[in-house]
C-alpha cells in the first residue's frame, strides 16, 4: 500500500510538473512575435510535371530566422542594403525554386560589383514575406505587425492587386467588402494562437515543433505539388455558368485604394524607400491553349470545392487594369516610387503559367525590372 501511494504522489507530481511548464509555455508563446513564415520551414516541393510542364522538377522553399522566404540576414548591418518584399502569391512564388523566385534573382542581380558600388554597399540582401491569399487589407495588418521588429530598412516592394479581385469575384462580386481576418490566416507563427487540452493542440508541443523547425531543420516533401489547380482549369473550361458582366466594382477599387495607401504610408515609415511594383497579369486577346491555362475569376474557392461559376477571363483582366490605376494613383499621391511592370513582362506562356503567376523566364524578368529600379 505505501509502494502505491508512493507511485500516485510520483504520478500526481509529474502531472503538476506537466500543468505548471503547459502554462508557462502558453505564456510564452503568448508573447512571441508575428512572422508570416514560421521561422525556419523547409520543404521541396515537386509541382505535377502533367500540370506544370513548364516548371522546375524540385522546388526549394526555405524561410529564415526572420520568417522571410531567403537567406539569411547579415549579423552586422554594416554596408548591407536590406530589402523587404511584400505581397501575395506572386511575391510567394510558391511553386518556383528558391533560387529563381524573382526576389532571390534580384538579390543576386545587386550583388553584383556595379550594383553593389551605385547602392554603396557591400551587399545586398532581399527578404520575402509574400503570401498566397494576401491582399491590400491583409498586407496593412502584416505591415502593422512585423515592420516595427525590422527597425529600419533601406527599400520596401510592394506588389499586390490579384488578390483583391480574386477575394471580390470569390465572394460573387458583392457590394460590401467584408472579409474576416484571423491571425492564423496571415501568419505563420502570431501570439493569437488558441490552446487545448488535446496532444495536437497543446503549448508544449507547438514548442517542439518550433524547435525541430529551427533546430533539426527538417524538410516537408509534396509531392505533386499544386495538382488542384489542374482540377480548377478544368473546372473553369467546363463551367456552365460563365459571367461576362461585373456589377459595379466601385466597392472593391475603394477597398483597394484606401488599404494600399495605408500599407504604404507605414512602409514609408520604416524605410527609406518605398517601391510600388504593380502587379502584372496574363492579359488577352487570349488563344484556346492560353485559356486553358487558367482558372482564376471563379465564384467560390476552387482549391476547396467545385465551383460552376466563373467569371470570363477578359473580365478578370480588365478588373485587373482598374487595379492597376488605383495602385498608380496611391503612389502619385503618397509620393512613392512606382514601377509598371506590365510592358516588362510579355503576355505569353513562357512567362505566365496561368493568369498571374510567373513561370522562371517571367520571375527573371521582373528581377531585372526590379533590380534595374533599385539601382536608379
């Protein structure tokens, strides 16, 4: 009887022990800081050669200790030029190597030797916080949340459009842009995260998960990698219902404008230049083999359901030049360098894989686009 009480005050104790660090980490956790990558996320990626025939067979994603896409950060500031690179899936580049998404081409376009002395620096280093599903609004609350641990830089990009128009024409095009934001959908890793008393959920071992992240460095593979969006350009080919109107898009235009000036207004605010990229896009006239690459304009989420309504592709490209004007109004009026990329990058599947997103010759086109403004 004294052996097994002995082992129950054992048993009580370590349960106390298990209580008391639970707390302490939900505490801590509490208080870490917004990145929108975990720090330290590996993954190699294989994007369906069916699908993406014209993609790199292996794609490296790796985020930094910054919770950057990119290399890490120089120690000492001294003579480093750091860039900040913000947006959504273009800036992303989720399914282009990490050497030849277009911010790791620029960064080693301004190391070199010419770059390097018009800058007056000895190097350069280019960070990449884009994020798929990410638009103005979302881009104002990540601005918000991360650029006061940056301190000051030397250059913000910005590059965002798409997504706003994809979030308008998902929701069917409706009067009132109200879309709820929850930490979780923006970052990667927040102080905002809910605990439970289940394995999965609890504190300690999101702790573990982020020091295997940081510490072991282990790799997540995909294989066939982004296969649904071969589902959703044929989701979009065989629709029966396609829209060749738009209600009056006032609404989202607003919504974009206001939120673009806000992000750039605190970009300004952090450093010491602020680059407005506008966002380029697959425009038309479009041939059938064109079409058929893409599938954005869909009402409804394609990569979670099956949608039977789209919008026509001409339609999405024109919100897209509308985009366009209010993205070079909010540069002109908050007095920012802007840079048209349109006429920089051509209109063909060489350097588009769908309506927006750059294949390896489009992502070096841009980098030379961007690096080229940034050198002056």
């Amino acid at each position: 009887m004294a052996a097994l009480t002995s082992v129950l005050e054992v048993a009580a104790g370590f349960l106390g022990l298990l209580l008391v660090a639970e707390f302490v980490a939900r505490w801590a956790l509490g208080r870490r800081a917004y990145y929108v990558w975990s720090p330290g996320v590996r993954m190699r990626l294989h994007p369906d050669p069916e699908i993406f025939p014209e993609l790199e067979r292996v794609v490296r994603f790796e985020v930094n200790s910054d919770g950057e896409r990119g290399d890490e950060a120089p120690r000492s500031k001294r003579g480093v030029y750091r860039i900040l690179v913000a947006g959504g899936s273009a800036v992303e580049g989720y399914l282009l190597d990490q050497s030849t998404n277009w911010p790791a081409v620029a960064q080693r376009l301004l190391n070199r030797p010419d770059a390097l002395r018009s800058l007056k620096a000895r190097r350069v280093h280019v960070g990449n916080i884009g994020k798929s599903g990410v638009g103005s609004a979302e881009l104002v609350t990540i601005f918000e949340r991360i650029l006061p641990r940056y301190g000051r830089l030397d250059a913000i990009i910005v590059l965002t459009g798409v997504g706003d128009v994809v979030q308008w024409l998902e929701a069917g095009a409706p009067p009132a842009m109200e879309r709820p934001m929850r930490a979780a959908d923006v970052f990667g890793c927040h102080p905002e995260k809910a605990f439970g008393w289940r394995p999965r959920t609890l504190a300690l071992v999101e702790l573990w998960r982020a020091w295997r992240r940081r510490v072991l460095r282990r790799v997540r593979v995909e294989a066939r990698s982004a296969r649904w969006i071969g589902r959703a350009r044929a989701m979009r080919a065989a629709a029966p219902d396609v829209r060749t109107s738009v209600p009056d898009p006032s609404t989202l235009l607003d919504h974009f404008e206001e939120n673009l000036r806000r992000a750039v207004v605190k970009a300004r605010a952090h450093a010491d230049r602020v680059v407005v990229a506008r966002q380029p896009w697959f425009n038309g006239p479009y041939t059938d083999e064109q079409l058929r690459h893409l599938w954005h304009g869909a009402v409804g989420k394609p990569h979670k359901e099956h949608v039977k309504t789209y919008y026509a592709a001409e339609i999405v490209a024109g919100m897209m030049a509308l985009i366009d004007k209010r993205a070079a109004r909010v540069a002109d009026a908050v007095g920012v360098e802007q840079l048209d990329l349109m006429p920089l990058v051509e209109c063909t599947l060489k350097n588009y894989y769908d309506f927006c997103h750059f294949t390896p010759a489009g992502a070096l086109a841009v980098a030379q686009a961007v690096a080229a403004a940034i050198i002056g």
